[in-house]
C-alpha cells in the first residue's frame, strides 16, 4: 500500500525473511549468552517521589546489543531466553553487570532506596534462583537499599501454588515483589488478596490516558481506581511510563505518591547523577 495503488508484491517472501530473522536472533542470543557476556549490560531508571522530586527507586533493565544486528529490545530477547529455556543465563549477566555497579560505589548514597530487578514468572520455581540472587540481594543490603522483584501482571495470575510459595518466602525475608505492568492482566480481587506483594505498578497505557482532551472524570478514573485498590489492600502504587508533565500533574492531583518515566527520567547507565532529584 505504501507503494501506491495498482501494486503487489510477493508479502511471503517478508514474512520467510521476518522468520528467519527471528531464528538467526534467537540462535545468535543462545551463542552471546554462552560466550559473549560483554554484549550484555544494564541501564538503570530511576524512580521518583512526586511530590517533591527526590529518586527514591532504581529499576535494572538489561540490554544487549549484537556486533551483526545492533540493539535488541529486551520486549524482544527475553522472550527468546525465556523460549529457548536460557532465562537463567540472562539473569546471570544482569547479575554480574549490576553487582559490578554497586561494587563502584565508594560511599553509600541515600539509604531506603528499593533496587528492583525484573524477573520471569518461570524462573520463581528455579532451584538456582536462591543462589544467583542472594548476592545481590546481600550487596542491596549493605548499602540500606530494599530488593525488589518486578514480575508481569499476566504471569503473575498464572502462578503454581510452588511460585506462589517462593513469594512467601521472599516476603518473609524482606524481599520486596511488585506486580508490573498492572492493568494489563485480569487480577481478580480474591486473587490479589492473596498474593505476597508489596508494590502496584500502574501500566503506562493508563498513564498514557491522562491527556487534557478527555473530559477529567473519564481520563482519571481508571487511575484513581487502581490508586483506591491499592490503598485498600495496604500496597504502594507507582506510575510507570510519565511521559509529560502534564501526565505528571494529573498523577500527583489524583495523590499517586511515586511514577517513573521518560520524562522524570531515561533509564541509563549507571553514574553518580543516577540519584539526582527532579526540580520540578
Ligand atoms: P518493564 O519492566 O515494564 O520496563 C519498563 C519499560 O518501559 C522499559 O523498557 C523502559 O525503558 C520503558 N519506559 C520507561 N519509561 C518510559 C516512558 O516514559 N515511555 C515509554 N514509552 N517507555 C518507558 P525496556 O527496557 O525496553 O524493557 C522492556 C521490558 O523488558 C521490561 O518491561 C521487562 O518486562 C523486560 N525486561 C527488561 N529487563 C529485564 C531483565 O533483566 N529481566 C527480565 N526477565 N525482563 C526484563
Ligand atoms: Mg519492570
Ligand atoms: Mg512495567
Ligand atoms: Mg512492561
């Protein structure tokens, strides 16, 4: 269509190519985690508290960029470990990337600050996890910081009563679990009652919904629902994807009390501004 009318062109060849680049991704991603672990890296956003500008949150984010193909996004690779059974060995190289970063801090910065890394549903159960984690978890500990475990929405209502455990277990040992992208899944209120988390991430589709040309009532309303449902199970709630400063505005007229976004702040590599407040 792009091309004008009165054109066809022969679409199966597109998609053989998008296949196959997805293959060679995937069997390029198995040979990096196996033997390039310079390829892999991590960025940190920050996350704030609204009302006065102050970075009171780091979210991990892993990266990977690939001498052939470039810069994948992590939406795209981790689904491909997580496929390919090698969501350990990703977590791994996070691992190492961040326990490297923390290992440069001379003294402390601000205590109290939660340090959230994103987790796979699947990789709850894994014997291994204890092991690869608690180093960081102690490391996260010794600078007065919280741990965190970010896990989807969707995959969290698909739980085995053995993940659901590991939580439990998790919760009992001051680790920290945040429903991410929370909106996007089908949580039923039996259900969240009963999950061992502390924090609401509100998907920034909803904060996305915060614009000027929708009468207030209608554009808050999702907002302040899940804002009222996290006070009534006693969890935090923090906004992800605040783009504006409008978006920013309206966050903090409903008393949403932190958010995290482009334009608070990009997630980048780590460095000592990474904890600088907000002038807002
Ligand atoms: P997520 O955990 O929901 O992370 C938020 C994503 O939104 C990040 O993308 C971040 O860069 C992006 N973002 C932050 N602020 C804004 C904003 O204001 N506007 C927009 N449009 N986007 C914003 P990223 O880094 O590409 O990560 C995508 C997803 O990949 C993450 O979503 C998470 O589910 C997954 N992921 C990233 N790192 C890891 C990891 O180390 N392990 C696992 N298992 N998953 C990871
Ligand atoms: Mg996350
Ligand atoms: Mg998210
Ligand atoms: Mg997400």
């Amino acid at each position: 269509k792009q091309e004008g009318r009165g054109r066809y062109c022969h679409y199966r060849a597109d998609l053989l190519n998008d296949q196959d680049e997805g293959q060679r991704l995937t069997k390029a991603l198995v040979t990096s985690l196996k033997t390039a672990p310079g390829e892999f890296s991590v960025v940190y956003q920050p996350q704030f508290e609204l009302a006065t500008g102050r970075v009171d949150g780091l979210e991990a984010l892993i990266r990977w960029t690939h001498p052939e193909f470039g810069p994948i996004s992590p939406a795209r690779f981790v689904a491909m470990a997580e496929s390919r059974g090698m969501i350990h060995q990703l977590t791994e190289h996070l691992v190492r990337c961040i326990l490297r970063d923390l290992w440069s801090l001379e003294k402390p910065p601000e205590p109290g600050l939660r340090f959230a890394i994103n987790v796979s549903a699947r990789q709850i159960t894994d014997a291994r996890l204890d092991g690869l984690l608690n180093p960081l978890f102690e490391q996260i500990r010794r600078l007065g910081w919280h741990p965190e475990l970010e896990i989807t929405e969707t995959h969290l209502m698909n739980l085995s009563e053995d993940a659901l455990e590991r939580l439990r277990t998790f919760r009992d040992e001051g680790i920290r679990v945040a429903i991410d992208d929370f909106g996007t899944g089908y949580s039923s209120l039996a259900y969240l009652h009963s999950l061992p988390v502390h924090t609401i991430k509100i998907d920034r589709h909803f904060v996305s919904c915060l614009e000027d040309t929708l009468p207030v009532e209608d554009r808050d309303r999702v907002i302040a629902a899940i804002l009222a449902l996290a006070e009534v199970f006693g969890l935090e709630a923090i906004a992800e994807g605040i783009e504006t400063s409008q978006q920013q505005s309206a966050l903090l007229a409903l008393a949403c009390k932190r958010g995290q976004g482009y334009f608070l702040a990009r997630p980048q590599p780590w460095s000592s501004g990474l904890l600088a407040p907000k002038k807002l």
